[in-house]
C-alpha cells in the first residue's frame, strides 16, 4: 500500500473545545460524526465532502503556534462561501503584501483562481481555495 492511495485528513490541536465547537458548529456549519460524550477532553471529528474531514483535540500547549496554513477547503465559487461565512461572524485575514493582497473581502484574486484565509479560535490558519 502507497500513502498516495490513502485517505487523509486535518487534525488540529485546541486549547478550548467549547470554543472550537462554537466555531466549527456555529459558525462554520459543521456537524460532529458523533454526539460528544460530555467528556470535554474527548476529540471530535468534523466529516466533510469526499471522505474527508477535520479532527479537533485538546492539546492547550500546541494550539495555534503554527504560522502555516493548516486546512485548505476546496470550494466552487469562494465568494459566496465568504459572504456566508462573513454573516456567520468568521473574519477573514487581509494582507497587503508584494506578492499577497486581498479585495474588500478579504479574497485574493490571481489568473483563474481565488483563496480566502480565515482563522479558528486558536489561529490556525484555513483557506477556501476555487474559483
């Protein structure tokens, strides 16, 4: 077996489950595979399209210290994903940098492609990624 035929999926750290679940259930739409236990400690795993999906754990020491982007979204049309997100109260980065600048939106535009950067709770960096 090749990594290369194998699923695979995003795993990020959280200092707080209750805000990481307000974000990832309220905000960005997303429903647990499972019910939580109650257990606050216990992780949860986010399903999303294609077998995929993202897994949350507590792990207060880890949480947000990267400055990379850690889950990218591929999405049809990005736009109307950041309008809903924006209603939802998800703010998205802005940059205005030689090689990275966004629109009022926070949307980075380039030769037939689009991306938006939002952050969870924690500063992990996501991208919805399309067109």
């Amino acid at each position: 077996m090749k990594l290369s035929d194998c699923e695979v999926g995003v795993v990020l750290a959280t200092a707080d489950m209750r805000a990481a679940r307000e974000f990832y259930e309220n905000k960005l739409g997303l429903t647990p595979a499972e019910e939580p236990t109650g257990d606050e400690r216990a992780p949860i795993t986010y399903p999303c399209g294609k077998g995929t999906g993202i897994n949350v754990y507590l792990s207060p020491d880890h949480a947000g210290k990267s400055t990379a982007t850690l889950a990218g979204w591929e999405v049809e049309d990005v736009e109307p994903l950041v309008d809903e997100l924006t209603a939802n109260g998800v703010a998205f980065e802005r940059y205005d940098e030689d090689d990275l600048k966004t629109n009022d939106k926070g949307i980075v535009e380039g030769d037939g492609f689009k991306v938006a950067f939002f952050r969870d709770p924690d500063g992990n960096t996501h991208a919805l990624n399309g067109s």
